[in-house]
C-alpha cells in the first residue's frame, strides 16, 4: 500500500480490493459495538480550501470511531500556497500531527503536501479527482448489487473531477463505465488517458457520449453531480441553459434496468441535475452513499496509519 492516498489510479485493483474489504468489516465492527481505538494519540489535520459537509464530519469521525482526533484547518488559517508555501505547510504540520487530509482546489497542492511532508497525505478532493469518494462509491454499489465487476456504471452530466474518480474506479474492478456529458464539458484529457490504460488492464468497456438516453440504456449504476462545481459559480448561468437534457428525471431512470441505482456524491441542487422524484425514490442510494463515506475514509486512515 502506499503512504500516501492522492489518486484511485496509484492503486492496483488488489489494493483496491484490500480496502473495500477493509471497510466492510470496520463498518460492521461499528454497528456489532465500536471499533478498536488502535489510532489513540493520532490526531489528523484537516485542511480545507473548499467547505464541505461530508468531508469535514466524515473525516474527524472516522477518526473519533478509530480512537484518534481530527483538527481543522479553515481557508483563512492556512491560506495554502499563498500566505504559506505548500512545502513549508507539509514540513510545519509534519512535527505537530500524524496525517494530513486535505481538501483543494488545485492537485498540485495535494501533491506537494505529500512530496514534503513525511506523514500520510490523503486527498480529500482536487480539481483533478476526489479518490475518498470513489472509494465510498465502489463500497456502495458493492452492497446494493453484490459485486462491481460486468456491471454498466453510467455517470450523466459534467466530466468534472467526480466523474474521473467514478471512471477509474469502476474500470479498475472491472465495471464498464459510460458518460453522457455535453460538448465543452468533458472529462480531462489526463483523466481519460489514465482510465483508459485502467480499462486495458482490466477488461472493462468505456464509452463517451452526447447522448443521455441512449447512455443509460442497461444501466445498473446511473451517477450525476452538480453541474456547477465550487470555483465555477461565475459560469453558473451558462451552466443551466446547457444541463437541462442531462437531468437524471424519472423519465431517464424508467429506461435504465429496473433495478437500476442512483448515486450522487452530493451536495445535490435538487430539480436541477436530479430530481426530488428520484432522489427520495426507490432507485436512490444517495443516503447510504453518504454514509459510507465514513467507513470508506476510516479504512483508507487505517491502512496509511498501520504501515507508519
């Protein structure tokens, strides 16, 4: 394993594997009573660029439940890479914490932290992927649908950072994956390329798509995210006049597979990329999702922490 968790794609599939297995039982361990508290006297700090709900909660109690404690860092604080260079951030927290979570705006910055810094580094989202959340999101369709690998994964909407994490993590177990975006809004050139090396490795089939309907035909997993993410607000008018076709509706859903499940990493702008209907229907799994966040992240901590 590595010391570090910035990407999906620096893992191999058996890594992969090792993890999600590895938050099964930390999650089960959870409901049957607790969990150890083999972290106590670890404390991780938590820088944050962007806010976030499930980040920040998600993390500081994967923390609490492993017996450990969690710190956080607001933008004003720190001021990553501006009031501070990213280097000196890494080498001051180093002698005061014993893991770094941080959430970003630039990749660089998260690659930097854990160039200079002798602790684990853990990305808990960049402009480039958000690795926590796949994690979370391979764990749930492991438990709605039994298994990951053969199944169609069809994410609709923007090729942001969320869809390049979903598009590597399910090539990597072995799911084809499909998106159906707008022209303009495509899934980085980079993450593209990584996803189809992932997808040559593992067999898997990927697809990229104008079209929604035609996306979702055969689907088990439908995913979408906001269409406008957090430092594109200014492009947010531009946004809504080009989504509308790409919202995951009742009518979308019905032609998909009948048990198809929704997903969606959340915050969501509901009637917008997802609709109540579907949200708080029968095919939604965006609570659980949520949830598994918090068990995903304590074992992506408790594997970095037990190699140090």
């Amino acid at each position: 394993m590595k010391s570090d968790f910035l990407s999906i794609s620096d893992f191999s599939r058996v890594e992969i594997e090792a993890l999600l297995d590895l938050a099964i039982q930390l999650k089960k361990q959870w409901f049957a009573g607790g969990n150890d508290p083999v972290l106590k006297g670890k404390v991780m700090a938590m820088i944050f660029q962007k806010p976030s709900l499930r980040t920040r909660v998600s993390f500081d109690m994967a923390m609490r439940h492993l017996g450990g404690d969690a710190l956080y860092l607001s933008p004003n604080e720190i001021g990553l890479g501006k009031r501070e260079s990213v280097a000196d951030v890494a080498r001051v927290l180093e002698g005061y914490v014993d893991i770094i979570m941080a959430r970003v705006f630039d990749h660089q910055h998260i690659l930097e932290l854990a160039q200079y810094a002798s602790i684990p580094v853990i990305n808990g989202l960049s402009d480039f992927d958000h690795p926590c959340q796949g994690l979370t999101d391979a764990l749930t369709i492991l438990e709605h649908k039994g298994k990951v690998e053969g199944l169609n994964v069809v994410y609709v909407g923007d090729g942001n950072n969320m869809a390049t994490s979903v598009m590597h993590i399910v090539a990597k177990l072995g799911a084809n994956f499909t998106i159906a975006n707008p022209e303009g809004y495509d899934i980085s050139q980079t993450g593209i390329e990584i996803g189809k090396q992932i997808a040559n490795e593992s067999g898997a089939k990927l697809r990229f798509l104008r079209n929604p309907h035609e996306a979702v035909k055969d689907a088990d997993v439908i995913y979408t995210d906001t269409w406008t993410s957090m430092g594109q607000e200014e492009e947010a008018a531009v946004r809504e006049k080009v989504f509308p076709p790409y919202q995951v509706n009742a009518k979308l859903v019905s032609e998909a597979k009948p048990d198809v499940i929704v997903m969606h990493c959340l915050p969501a702008h509901r009637n917008f990329e997802l609709t109540d209907e579907v949200a708080d229907g029968p095919h939604s799994v965006i609570f659980p999702q949520a949830h598994n966040r918090l068990h995903a992240e304590k074992a992506i901590i408790y594997q970095l922490m037990r190699g140090q």
